[in-house]
C-alpha cells in the first residue's frame, strides 16, 4: 500500500513538474508588446496603439507596455488610446520614460501598473484649448461655462479606468483640477505633478525602475520576446500632417490659398498652393484613420457648388451657401473619428467643440493672411485682383450706384472691362459698373447689351 502511494506521489510530482515548465515555456514564447508613446497625442499616435494593441491580441501577447515620454496633446486622441488599451484582458504597464505629462497621465491610468524611470514626472493634466494657429491665441483657459461639459466626459473615463485598475482616482483628479485638495499631498489651487519617488510613495506607481529592460526583467518577462511596435514612414508623415498645429497651418493656407485663386483670373500659385494643403490635410488624417472618403467628397462638392455660385449662378443663393456648409462641415468631420450614420460610436463633445476650435481658428487664420498680403503686398498681382489698391472715386471711373436709376441703363451698350464670369465689370456711358452676363461668360473687351435689371444686378449679353 505504501509503496503504491509513493508511486502516486512520485508520478504527480513529476507531471507537475513538467506542466510548470510547460506553462512558464508557453508563458516565455508569447511576446512583449511595445508602443513608443512619445511626442504629441494626435490621431496618428492613436491609430499606431491601436495597431499595437490588436498585434498583442493577434499574438496573445504576455503583457503590452507603453514606453512614454510625452508633454500630452488632444483630449479626444487620448480617449482614443484609453478605450484601445481598456479592451486588453492582459497585463498592461505604463514605463514613464521621463515625461507623463498632461493627456500622457491620463493614458496611464488605463494600463495595470505604471513604473517610472529616475527622475521621471507624472502629471499636470488640466484640459486647456489651443489655437491652431500660432498668432491666434495659443493656449488659454476653457470657459467657465464650458468646463464643467469639458471635464464630465474625461472624468468619466479617468474615473473607469482608476477603477478597473486599482489606481486612486484622486490623486489623477487633482492632475487636472487645480481645485482639488488632498491633505498632505497637494493644496487648492496648485495642479499635482509627481516625480518618481513621490508617485511610488503614494502608491500611483508600483516603482522606479532605472531602464524599460530592468523594469521587464522585474516583472519576470526578461526571457520573453520583445516586439516594438515601429512607427512607419507613412505613419510618420501622418502623424505630422493630422497634429493640431500642422493642421491648423495647413488649413489656413490651404483656405487662403483657394480663395485668392477663385477670385483672380487664371490658375496660378495661390491654387496649387491652396489644392496642395487641402489634399495634406485629408490625407493626413485619412492615413491617421480618422476620415474616410465621405468628408473629402463633401469638400469638393462644396467648393464645385461655391464656384457656380460665383462664376455661374447670379447673386449669391442656395448653392453658395450650401457649398460653405459642406466645406466647413467636411473639415471639422474629418478631424472626428466618426462615420456619418454610425450611432454606435458617436463623437464626444470635446472630439466635437476640439474640432470646430480648429476650423474656425483656421478659417480666421486665413482671412488674416490675406489681409496681411493686402496690407504688405498690395503691388501682387493676385492680390490687386482681390483688394483695390487705388482710390474709388470720380476721376478714377467710379461711381456710387443709386438703386433708383437701375432702369436708366436697359438697352444702353458697353464694353466689358473684365471678363464676365458671369460677374464682373463694364464701362457703360463711361462709367465702371458692377454687371453679370446672362448666363454665358464673355471676354473682356466684348461688346455688351444691358437687357434687364434684375434686384442689384445690371444684367448683360453680348452685343451682335
């Protein structure tokens, strides 16, 4: 009977053995996911921790670690990359790779544990606006009337993932409210910013670990492979076109550049300059995968029906209004991760309010640069053909138009001074008129017919 029993033992010590080593072989063999986190959180960065976090799936990956080092970004792209990490059923860890500021702490809290590299810093993650545009503003203050709507939504997100990972939500809510007051800790009115020591001291960080190898042979995976998740050369350039600044310029540009080339003659500089921006703009944040075609179509329909509504349709109506609501509705819904009629995934009010900041930051940008180019520029050939460099007056053919005297021009004849596109200008009775062609353009120096007046339009055809 003893000597069966020491053979039971015998043979269940012996399989244990072999399924431990087993296990720890399985263990060692699944992969280290690593996401570089550095730099602004933009769009780009998001897609790339997306990449990363579905290759950890694809792998059943042993742990995924970010290695950050970053001073924040947008609020709506680190959402993104929360949401991604919070799917995650593996170990997660956060290396503070010496900065884990703004947005980069709030990411933080959505992996397990976070370790932080000597004389590393977390915190200061007060949710601010900032202009695309260098010369408008830069970062200010959200309103008082808007924070509280700002804040909910990143509270609630904070708050889910201190919660699933054990980390004290306290301590990341006086990161980004200077309000708050934790005895010992911080006062009112000062914003929480960790360093190494401290974070491990109250317990926000399990400890410090001098390199990202040492910190990953202290959780027991030095054995394991390693794979870092590498940012493409695409990805680069994407990432660099959708940041918020690059946008914000590009836009500007691009805008500015496509109203001077609509209202001169021709097709110049102003133009490649303005389609070239416009593309790098979309393309930046379709590779970012934040947009799909839906936005870039609206836009060109937009611009197609604005320039009917300048070149073809008299007056200024439905189609220019309509193509100012569908340019301006593409930018901001390109910079929203969101697919019209997906109700399942709709944008949150920062995504939103971030996204119409910058197109209305941009679209001010733009009248800026042209008025500056007016003011510095007026001898430019594209911009005489926007801003009257001379005086308006008498001598200079000009004349105030009475609208009681429309009638008085039917039938007489002219010749255009610009081409009619269908608007332009004519010399009738040797006075400079503001006119539009029935319809058809006609060249300059064309003999031209008033026909009718229709409301503030002196209507013409060309003279047979």
């Amino acid at each position: 009977m003893k000597s069966a029993l020491y053979i039971f033992l015998f043979l269940f010590a012996a399989f244990s053995f072999n399924a431990v080593n087993l296990f720890a072989k399985t263990s060692v063999n699944r992969p280290v996911i690593i996401i570089p986190v550095n730099g602004e959180i933009e769009e780009g960065l998001a897609h790339i921790v997306e990449r990363g976090v579905k290759e950890a799936e694809l792998n059943k990956a042993a742990a995924l670690i970010l290695d950050m080092d970053t001073y924040g970004g947008k609020v709506q792209a680190a959402e993104s990359i929360m949401q991604a990490i919070a799917r995650l059923k593996i170990p997660t860890y956060t290396y503070v790779n010496t900065k884990a500021i703004s947005a980069g702490a709030l990411i933080s809290a959505s992996t397990k544990y976070i370790y932080m590299a000597p004389q590393s810093q977390i915190g200061d993650a007060k949710i601010i606006q900032m202009s695309p545009v260098p010369f408008l503003g830069g970062a200010k203050e959200i309103d008082k009337g808007l924070k509280e709507k700002a804040y909910s939504a990143v509270r609630a997100i904070v708050r889910s993932a201190c919660e699933k990972n054990d980390h004290p939500y306290q301590l990341f809510e006086a990161m980004m409210d200077e309000d708050i007051e934790i005895t010992n800790v911080i006062k009112s009115g000062k914003l929480l910013t960790f360093t190494a020591s401290e974070a491990v001291t109250q317990k926000l960080a399990v400890a410090i670990a001098p390199t990202l190898d040492d910190m990953i042979e202290s959780i027991g995976l030095a054995d394991a492979p390693q794979k870092v998740i590498i940012t493409r050369s695409g990805e680069h350039l994407a990432r660099f076109f959708s940041s918020m600044m690059i946008s914000g310029l590009l836009l500007v540009l691009g805008l500015g550049g496509l109203f001077i080339e609509i209202k001169t003659p021709g097709f110049g500089v102003p133009g490649i300059i303005g389609i070239t921006c416009i593309a790098l703009f979309f393309w930046g944040h379709y590779t970012a995968n934040l947009t799909g075609w839906f936005p870039v179509a609206a836009f060109i329909i937009g611009t197609i029906l604005l320039i009917l509504e300048i070149f073809v349709i008299p007056g200024f109506g439905v189609a220019g209004i309509s193509g100012i609501i569908l340019m301006v509705g593409a930018l901001i819904l390109a910079m929203i991760d969101w697919v019209p009629g997906d109700w399942s995934n709709t944008p949150s009010l920062n995504e939103i309010s971030a996204s119409i900041a910058v197109v209305a930051g941009s679209i001010i940008g733009a009248i800026a640069l042209i008025m500056l180019a007016a003011k510095f520029l007026p001898r430019a050939p594209v911009v005489r053909g926007i801003f009257l460099a001379d005086k308006i007056d008498k001598e200079h053919g000009y004349t105030a138009f009475n609208e009681k005297n429309y009638e008085q021009w039917i039938n007489k004849t002219g010749i255009a001074k610009t081409t009619l596109r269908p608007a332009g200008k004519a010399i009738i009775d040797g006075i400079l008129l503001d006119v539009v062609s029935q319809g058809d353009f006609i060249n300059k120096n064309s003999q031209i017919k008033v026909v009718h007046v229709d409301s503030n339009h002196i209507v013409v055809e060309k003279a047979t």
